[in-house]
C-alpha cells in the first residue's frame, strides 16, 4: 500500500512539474512575442517620425 501511494505522489509531482514547465514556457514565448512586436511599433514609430522630419525640413 505504501508502494502505491509514493508511486501517486511520483506521479503526480510528475505531472505538476509538466504542468509549471508548460505555463513558464508559454510565458516566455509570450514575453518574446510582446518584446518583438514593441521592437516593430518602435520601428514604425520612428520611420514615420523621421518621414514627418525629412518632409517638414523640405517646407
């Protein structure tokens, strides 16, 4: 009997493990993802800022 409740406690601590691994890189992807897509606007942000520069210093 205590054979198969250190076997639960095994297997479950198992699954919980998968579990956290699964939602930390999950987490992680998404911070990868939220920093690439900033990294992106900031690009647009500043190719615009620098067309409305390049265009006011024409005038």
């Amino acid at each position: 009997m205590a054979g198969n409740i250190l076997y639960g406690i095994k297997k479950f601590g198992i699954s919980v493990v998968t579990i956290i691994a699964r939602v930390v890189i999950t987490l992680i992807q998404l911070l990868v993802e939220v920093s690439s897509l900033a990294v992106s606007i900031t690009g647009i942000v500043l190719k615009i800022f620098l067309a409305i520069l390049l265009i006011g210093k024409r005038k």
